[in-house]
C-alpha cells in the first residue's frame, strides 16, 4: 500500500511527526526557504523521513523545498525501477544517480572484510556534491534514536570516546549542513509505521556484505534494556542535552587544574540534582508548525 501519509492510521504517524517536529524546532534544522535533499536507500527510514517531510511541508510555517535523491551503486540485483516508479506516484521531485562505487569497494576491500565503511565514504562524498550542484541548503537523513544511542556506545565500548551522532552538523567536506529530523523517533515507531505503508523496501545487503556484528550486539543491548526497563532510552539520549563538563573528565572541555581553593559559588558537590521542569521527550506537545 503506497501513498499519502493520511492513508495510515493517524494513531501510527502521529507520534513520528510530533517527535520530528520536535528535532527540527530544538536544533532549527529546517528554515524558510530551505531546499532539502532527502537521501532515499529505500530503507524504513529514509520512506518515514520523506512522508513526515511531505507531511511537515504542507502544515510548517515556513516554505520549503523536498527534492529525493537515491543513489544506485551497481550492487548486483538493484531494483533500479522501485524508486521512480514510488516517487512518480508521490509526485514528489527526485533524482536517480548512477555511480559504479560497488566495482572499486570490491577492488579495494579483502574478500571477507565489511565494506560499509568504504562504501559509505563514497557515497557521502557523490551526495555532497549532487547536494552542491542542485543548491539544496540541507541534506537530511533518516537516522532515529536507536542509531543516535547505538553510536554513542559503539565510541564508549570501541573507540573510548564520548561521542555520539550529532542532529544537526556541518559535513565533511564544509559545503553542506546535514540534518537528522528522525533524532527523537523510537526505532519501534518507524518499523511499524512501514509495515502498514507497505513501502518498497529494498534490501542492504545487495552488495554480499556482512553487517557491523558489533553494532548489532550493542542494538540487542539496547533492545534488552527498553523491554525490561521501559524509557530507559529516552533517558539515555535525554543525558546527551543535559551535560555537565565539570562532572566529567575531560580537561580540555573544564578548567580543572585551574580551579581555587576557595570554589566562588561554593561547594556543589554533593547538592541534590536540579532538573528543569520542561521534560525533554515527555508528553510531546504539538508544535505550531504541526498544524
């Protein structure tokens, strides 16, 4: 079943768009006048990210541009018919591009070895500047919350950084400002919202690469926590807006060699916790730009 958004029951899209009008006014990622380049895999959530987009676009109070971009790169068995057929029917304007990047990742990555690390480089990089050529302002993708938190532990376990997936950042190359409007939406959400929207999904694994095994053990992590522990990941990515440098260990972010004897506000350390009465994720409220 494809379409509109309001061809889905109310009940199931309701909550992705509250949460994504949420995202989007908290870090400003869509302004008026905004051309915005929507990278379409033809995953669960690039189709989520450009309904609540079209959704979004026709209640905001500010004027702005949807253009779809997927980009085939010659994985073998490519469906390349499934996203212009969709995204006619939308009448939604898109792009197809047509880069061979599957040749030089096989060439260059050993028989066995994962290949998303070389093939996402490459794919940024034709993105970025298709984003350049067309003069879109933002670059949106469809990471949600499970990809935010999933990062985050994947630096703390791995890379021994604190260090998570950004909602809004300038790219790699500085031309361009990527957007992830999904921040806030549970992964749960998005997974049932396509199941009844019935989207064309058209597999990753096109190219025979195994994914991320040590990803997926931090995602059944997460997973565990949420059913045993209910709002446990909202508090997670609630700690990520709520940081406190000096309770930390990093120098470089707090003056710890350079603190007195005599602290001017006086000794915290062991006050309670204050937390603002605004509950980041809490009873969602509506936005005016939701309508």
């Amino acid at each position: 079943m494809q379409g509109a958004p309001t061809s889905t029951p109310h009940k199931l899209f309701a909550p992705i768009v509250k949460a994504t009008g949420q995202a989007i006014g908290d870090y400003r990622m869509i302004e008026d006048g905004d051309r915005i380049m929507v990278c379409l895999s033809g995953g669960k959530d690039s189709y989520t990210l450009l309904d609540v987009l079209l959704h979004l676009q026709k209640r905001a109070p500010v004027r702005f541009e949807v253009v779809a971009v997927n980009l085939d790169q010659g994985q073998p068995g490519f469906p390349k018919d499934v996203l212009p057929r969709y995204l006619s029917e939308l009448s939604v304007p898109y792009d197809i591009l047509t880069e061979d990047t599957y040749s030089v990742v096989k060439e260059k990555v050993p028989e066995g070895k994962t290949t998303c690390s070389l093939c996402s480089r490459l794919r940024r990089g034709i993105l970025y500047r298709h984003a350049r050529e067309i003069g879109a302002t933002k670059v949106a993708l469809g990471h949600h919350r499970e990809d935010i938190l999933e990062t985050l532990f994947m630096n703390m376990f791995f890379g021994s950084r604190l260090k998570a997936m950004p909602p809004k950042l300038q790219s790699d190359d500085g031309t361009n400002v990527v957007i992830r409007p999904l921040a806030y939406v549970p992964e749960s959400q998005i997974v049932t919202y396509a199941a009844a929207k019935g989207f064309p999904i058209i597999p990753c694994n096109l190219c025979g690469s195994q994914p991320n095994l040590q990803r997926r053990v931090v995602g059944e992590m997460l997973e565990g926590w949420e059913r045993e522990h209910p709002g446990r990941l909202n508090n997670i990515l609630r700690s990520l807006t709520r940081v406190t440098p000096s309770h930390l260990l990093d120098a470089e972010l707090y003056d710890f060699a350079g603190l007195s004897v005599q602290p001017a506000e006086g000794d915290k350390g062991f006050d309670a916790e204050e937390y603002p009465e605004r509950e980041f994720l809490s009873g969602l409220s509506e936005l005016t730009m939701l309508g």
